[in-house]
C-alpha cells in the first residue's frame, strides 16, 4: 500500500476541519479568530491530491491535459454555476441595485477564474468591513485554485521531460522555496495582493504537490511515530486558528504552520495500519460526511451568511449556528443531485462536456451578468432610495465631462452658478471638489456668482506625490495648468479630502499646506471646504434598509455618524491657525449635533458611498447651509 496512493477517507475528514474552519470564522464564532486558514489546508490537499495523480501519469506516459481538464470541468463546474444561478434569485430580491449590480460582475469573473483579481482591485482588503456584504467574495480562493491548474501541469510535465526524479524533486524543492520567500515579500509590501493572487499562495500548493512527488521517498513511521506527527500536525493548523486575527499580517510566514500541519497529517496517514491517531480520529463517518459535501458547504454558506447581514440581523450564535444547519442540508442536497451525478453520471467525452457542461454554464452566467448590468441592478425595485440612481444622481456619473477628464478652461461644459463671460471663480480638488459642486451651486446661485468647475483624482490642489520620493504620482501638468487657471479669478475654493492630511510630516500634507500658503499670498478670496464626518459602509447599508425595509429592527440612533475628533494637526485646523484670511465652510455645522452626525436630509441620505457625497445630498446640506449661516460668498 505505501507504494501507492489509496483512497484516504482521513483527507476528507481533513477537508471537514478546514471548511468548518472557514465557516466558523466567517459565522463570527471568536474563538476561532483565525478560521481563515482553512483555505490554506484546502490548497495543500488540493496540490497534493493534483500532483499525486498526475505525477503518477506522467511516469507511465498516460497524462492527457483533455482528461485532465475534464475532470476538473465535472468537479467544479456544475455544482458552482447552479448554486451561483440558484442565490441569483434571492439576491435580486434582497440586494440594492448598486450591489446587485457588483454581484453581477462577480458572477463573470468567478466563471472566468478571475474574481481574485477583480476583488483585489476592487475590494482591497479581505477582511474590509465592505466585503461582509460581497455574495461571492469568498470565490476568489476557486480563482486561484483554477488558476494553479493551468499553471502547474504543463510546469509538471515539462520538469518530466527536461529532468530525472532527483532533479526534479531538487527543481520543485527551488520553485517551492521562491515561491516561498516571494509570499513572505508581497506579504511586506501589499498584503492584499499577497492575500488574494496565486504568485503569494503557490507555496502552499506547492507544498502539497512536493509532498506527492517525494511520496515514495518518504520512510514509513511507526504507530508511535506516526500518532506524534498527527497530534502535531493537528495542533500546526488548530493553533492558527485559535491565534491569529484579521489583523496579523498573512500569507506569508503565519500560513506556512497550518500547511506543515496538513503535510504531517497527510505523512501520518501514509500507512494504512500504522495511521496516526489524529488520522483515525478524521475517519469517524460524520467527518468524512462533511468532507465530501465540503466543495457544495464552501459555495453555500458565505452567500447565506451575506444575506443575513444584509438585511440587517446581527448574527447571534443561535442564527449563525441556523445558517451552518441549513449550509449542510443545501450542501449535502447539491453534492447528491448535482456534484455526483456530474461526475460519475454524465460522463461525456471532453468534446461534450465543453459543448454540454461548459459553454452552457458560462452562457448562464453571461446572462445573469448582462441582464443584470444592462438594467443597472434593477432601481426601480427600489424606489424610495432614488438618491443611489448612479445615473441621475451620482457626481461622478452626472458630471463626467469635469471629473478626471484633466482639462481646464471648458466653462460652458463644467460651470456653477450664474452663468457669465467669464467666471467668479474656480472650484478644484479631487473627487471631493467633484461631489461638493452641487453644494457650491447653491451658494452661487444666492450669490448670483459664476465658478468654473474642475476636479481630478489624486489632484487635491496640485497632484499628489510619493510620500517618500517626492515624484509626481501622476502627470503633473493638470494640476500646474489648472492652478495658474485659478489665480486669474477672485475666487478659488479648495474642496479635496482634507482627512488625509493629518502628518505634517508627510510630502504630500507640506506640499499642499505651501501650495495653499502661496495662493493667500496672491490676495485672492481662498474658500476651503470642509468634508462631513465620514460613515461606515456596513453603517451606510443599514442607513438604506433602515428607510427601506426595516424588518431587522433598526434603530436610527444606532447608525448615526459619530462626530470623532480629528487629530490636532489635520491640515484644515493648521489653515485656520497659521492662515486665518482663509474661509472655511464646514459642512459639519449643518449635518452634526453633540456627538453625533444625521446621515439624512427630510428623508434624503446625504451619502453616496462611505465618505463621499450624493448630488441631491450636496445640494441639500447647500440649502440648510444657506438657511442656517446665510452666504459665505458674499460676507
């Protein structure tokens, strides 16, 4: 038996610990703070379950990538596209249209094995606040798996041509190594990128498929011997589970002990009547019950979480612990009718299973993502938050022509107020000059004043710079030209999100601060605009189920904005101290009251994302401004 690789129930009850694992974490049980590291036990069995078969074919001449990628075609395909199609149609029920919309192009992006680059561009960070309410954020681990299979065999196979065994254990044992230390380095420098692309987790499968290749060299333990290398290993993956939080640095070093941990337990199992006790233990029928339905329990249970929160219910143990029951009846409904019959049933040749199994799963998702995106999530299901119309009501949306186009002077397109020869003034800034023209279209009207609008992201007055070079982060010439532009008007108001700048130490908060000195210096009416208190996302959504369908119960008092304390060298306190002929119009005074901050205006959210502005928000905190302070313009 130790020369061959055997069916290992003990690797499904494996399967079991690391789904239960994820699960756990993602169903908010504490205790397991660190539950994310079943994914990385998954890609080690993966790596080893992989390479143990294909190795063995590429010894003996018989590897086919056909039969290959149609294995993997039956395995993963049909049970993901149904449940994918099948939580479409609650979510359609259940998600506003702007994440219904999002929703669609993960569903694209998850067929095409790209999601874990979508989400990192998007999302940014896994454990972000505003990823708990992603259906399918969980998908971009398949992503990498996917990924990893179009990658390694054909690696695989050449190391089988060019190499003999010992050379080729040597040349994984390299790859391994590299891939290894270029993890621990992306890990340093960008964790999310580490976090969610293959280069920062191919160690971890490699160590699975090193593990399968070595198989035959591996000496055969004794019972003692193998029960220790179990028990250790079991507490390699337990211990980062318990210990490790959101807030550790990871992949890198800290994902390396639960994969040594998955590799001694696959080494303890190696030998049928000498297995490890840990081994035995993985082998009792409910473990490896949950470790064939764990593919099916991987899809179902973060949907179904996600819907929970997202309709407002703060998951108790009790309802979390109701999600995991109903994610094992799902799960085992799915791997019987679906998962199996698609893999031991409709065995079709690789031809028909592209034509019959492929092409139609991927027709339903174009579908599902175009229906989708061409209605723009379905608005009109909502009608009460007509403030989140992208369309009709988002800055970036309704003034496309003056926002990151990068030119200047195109008054008739990007103008504000009274319309004149030639105008008052000029509003710059970045995305929050964009969102604050409504705002200053108000007071300009009063003020019977013409500004010229021009905002740019990454342009707060100039352009911002690396912090620590000091070069340009983008072409410089926008910024210069747009503020020579500016000094040839009375006016100039600087609306850019001043919350950044908070270290005086910092390149881009000096360059700003000197930039804004120089511009007091030309005699000019400077006006600063001061951002509301920022919200959260999760915070945001439950603003909208609270006007929408309050069915969680709701309590506005529990999502009002906190008025916290920006710190005491923020750039737009150093503006009142050092340069006080500057005039600072702080949106704050209208929206805050003692600790707290309305997120609404007669019935009307002001947000349009966490910290940004919606037009009718702008145009209403504009209104009570001028109702309640008068025009700033014209004092």
């Amino acid at each position: 038996m130790s020369k061959k690789h055997f069916y290992r129930p003990d690797i499904d009850g494996l399967r079991a610990l690391a789904v239960m694992l994820v699960i756990l974490f993602h169903a908010g049980f504490t205790t397991i703070s660190g539950g994310f590291v079943g994914v990385d036990i998954f890609f080690v069995i993966s790596g080893f379950l992989i390479t143990s078969s294909i190795d063995k074919q590429m010894s003996q001449g018989t590897f086919s990538f056909q039969n290959f990628y149609l294995k993997r075609i039956r395995r993963i395909i049909p049970v993901l596209v149904f449940i994918m199609f099948v939580i479409t149609i609650p979510a359609y029920f259940i998600l506003f249209s702007d994440d219904f919309e999002n929703y669609s192009r993960t569903v694209i992006h998850t067929i095409l094995s790209t999601n874990n680059f979508h989400l990192w561009i998007k999302s940014s960070d896994y454990f972000a606040e505003s990823t708990e309410l992603i259906p399918l954020l969980h998908t971009w681990s398949l992503s990498v798996e996917e990924q990893f299979y179009m990658v390694w065999p054909p690696l695989l196979l050449l190391l089988h041509k060019k190499f003999n065994l010992k050379n080729r254990l040597l040349g994984v044992i390299v790859l391994l190594f590299l891939s290894f230390m270029l993890s621990v380095f992306l890990t340093h420098i960008n964790m999310q990128m580490a976090y969610f692309l293959l280069p920062a987790r191919l160690f971890e499968m490699l160590l699975g498929a090193g593990l399968a290749i070595f198989w035959h060299k591996l000496p055969q333990f004794s019972q003692k011997n193998n029960n220790l290398l179990s028990i250790v290993g079991f507490f390699m993956m337990l211990l980062p589970a318990l210990l490790l939080t959101q807030t550790n640095s990871f992949p890198g070093i800290n994902a390396l002990w639960p994969c040594l941990g998955a590799c001694l337990f696959i080494i303890s199992g190696k030998e049928e009547v000498t297995m490890g006790i840990v081994n035995r233990c993985l082998q009792i029928r409910a473990f490896v019950f949950i470790g064939l339905i764990s593919y099916s329990m991987y899809l179902w249970h973060w949907p179904l979480l996600v819907y929970v929160k997202y309709l407002g219910f703060e998951l108790s143990k009790n309802l979390a612990i109701g999600v995991i029951v109903l994610t094992i009846l799902l799960s085992f409904l799915s791997w019987k009718y679906v998962e199996q019959p698609f893999r031991y049933t409709y065995t079709y040749n690789f031809k028909n299973t592209l034509l019959k199994v492929l092409l139609p799963s991927v027709v339903i998702c174009v579908a599902i993502y175009g229906i989708i995106d061409h209605f723009n999530g379905f608005p009109s299901r909502f009608t009460q938050l007509s403030e989140f119309d992208k369309d009709a009501n988002f800055p970036s949306k309704l003034r496309r022509d003056c926002y990151r186009k990068l030119r200047i002077g195109n008054f008739h397109e990007c103008g504000l107020g009274t319309p004149k020869d030639k105008p008052d003034g000029m509003l710059i800034g970045d995305s929050f000059a964009n969102h604050s023209a409504s705002f200053l279209e108000v007071l300009a009207n009063d003020a019977n004043l013409y500004f010229h609008d021009s905002a740019g992201g990454g342009y707060p007055v100039l352009g911002d710079v690396n912090d620590i070079t000091g070069e340009p982060e983008f072409d410089p010439e926008f910024g210069l030209k747009r503020l020579e532009l500016a000094k040839k008007f009375d006016y100039i108001i600087l609306a850019a999100n001043w919350e950044r700048f908070t270290n005086k130490e910092s390149k881009n908060y000096q360059l700003v601060f000197k930039t804004v000195q120089e511009l007091v210096a030309t005699g000019k009416k400077i006006v600063v605009i001061d951002p509301i208190r920022e919200t959260t996302p999760n915070d945001l959504h439950k603003m909208k189920m609270f006007k929408v369908r309050n069915i969680a119960k709701i309590e506005k008092k529990d999502i009002l904005v906190p008025f916290y304390d920006r710190p005491e060298d923020y750039i737009v306190y150093e503006f009142k101290r050092k340069l006080p002929s500057i005039k600072i119009i702080d949106l704050n005074t209208v929206m805050c009251k003692g600790e707290f901050c309305d997120y609404e205006i007669d019935g009307n959210i002001v947000y349009r994302n966490s910290n940004h502005l919606n037009t009718s928000g702008a145009r209403l905190i504009g209104e009570r401004y001028l109702k309640s302070f008068g025009n700033p313009l014209i004092k």
